[in-house]
C-alpha cells in the first residue's frame, strides 16, 4: 500500500467551480499537511499547509485535515484559467526527520 | 529573493552515459533536497542534505547515483550508468532548516534513449 493515494484525474471544470482535490494516508504518525501547486515544466510551489485536524483558509482556498479518516481535501472556489495546474498532496512526521511522502498529484484545468 | 536554480533544464542522453545535475540554493538554507519525478507521479525523495553531511539517502540508488553537498552550499547529482528508467524531473528543493518550508526550482528534464 502506498504512504499517500490522490486520484491523478484529469479534472476539467467551467470557470467559476468549486473544486474537490482529495488525498488518503495509510501513515497515522502523519501530522503536517501540505498542499503544492504545480505549472507545466514548474517546480512546485507551496499553496497551503496544516498541522491538525480542521479547516484552514486562505482566500479562495480551503485545505481540510480529517484525522480519524486519515483523509485530506483541497477546496478551491471561484475557480479560475489561472488555477489550472497540478496540486500535490504531500504530508510528513516531523518526529522522524522531514521527508516528504507526496501524492501523484491531481491534474485541474479551468474553462474559461 | 532569488530562487533555487537548477541546470541544465533540459538532457537527453543515450543509456548508459553519464550526466550530472546542479543546483544552487536559496542563499542561507541549510537543507537541499533531491527529488525525482517520474511522468505522472509525485516527486520521491533521493538525498537530503544539512549543509554538507547526509541526512537521508535511503532511498537513492547508491549503485549508479551519487550527489555531494561540497562546502555546504551547491550541489550536484549524478547517474553513472543511466538507464532508461531514470527519466524523470530531477528537482532540486532548500530550506532554511529541516523543519521549514522546502522551495523547489524547476527542475532538469532527463530523457535517457
């Protein structure tokens, strides 16, 4: 069984959508929460990250933590042309040192 | 505040060459990673790297990869055979310590043929 499983899509939405973006964990040591984005031929950048269980905002963006579910979610609103690219999953255990167990990643594009 | 810079941005080679990758972090980071992303996956981590010593190489393949972390600053990563199997991006991530955000550059594309 993988550490992190994020269904890869594609995502094809209208402007204007809400987005779901969806990761498991088979890990329950996990405890930080990260969510990168991705533009073609890009490195990924940090979107939003999360220590606990919950709900966090950051404008347009949602980044929800179920623990108990070992399940995360990405919520993007109003979504945009812009917002088109590849999100990553990614989490770790602080506790063992910092590597990075990423998802395979969830392709999006917007219609304008 | 300049980003982490990788070259070349673009390699192919035929299998069994050799190649090398660089990378210049962010001014002042103590941690450089070494990813590899394969088409259609999430990066995997190859090598971290706290100023010059190895933290984590569990996962490279010690047998044709190599990377060093010389006077703590750059670094470069090596395949000596490639194979085909080692297309991928090969991004390159700092940060400021272990536990801080990690930036990631933008990576070099291999194609092995």
């Amino acid at each position: 069984q993988k550490e992190v499983e994020q269904d890869p899509g594609p995502l094809s939405v209208p402007e204007g959508a809400i987005v779901s973006l969806n990761c498991t964990y088979s890990n329950s040591a996990f405890q930080y929460f990260m969510w990168y984005r991705q533009y073609s031929r890009k490195g990924p950048e940090l979107l939003m990250y999360t220590y606990s269980s919950g709900n966090k905002e950051d404008g347009r963006f949602t980044a929800q933590v179920d623990k108990s579910s070992k399940y995360i979610s990405l919520f993007i609103r109003d979504s945009q042309p812009s917002d088109s690219a590849t999100y990553l999953c990614a989490m770790t255990n602080l506790n063992t040192g910092n590597q990075f167990y990423f998802g395979t990643g969830t392709s999006l594009t917007v219609i304008p | 505040e300049a980003g982490v810079a990788q070259s070349p941005r673009y390699k192919i080679i035929e299998k069994r060459q050799s190649v090398a990758f660089w990378c210049n972090p962010i001014s002042g980071h103590a941690t450089l990673y070494w990813y590899q992303q394969i088409l259609g996956q999430g990066p995997k981590l190859l090598i971290q790297f706290q100023n010059n010593g190895v933290v984590d190489d569990s996962q490279l393949p010690k047998d044709r990869f190599s990377a060093e972390r010389l006077k703590g600053v750059d670094s470069t990563l090596k395949i000596q055979p490639a194979k085909l199997e080692d297309s991928a991006v090969y991004l390159c991530a700092s940060s400021l310590d272990w536990i801080s955000e990690q930036f990631f550059g933008p990576g070099t594309r291999l194609t092995v043929l």
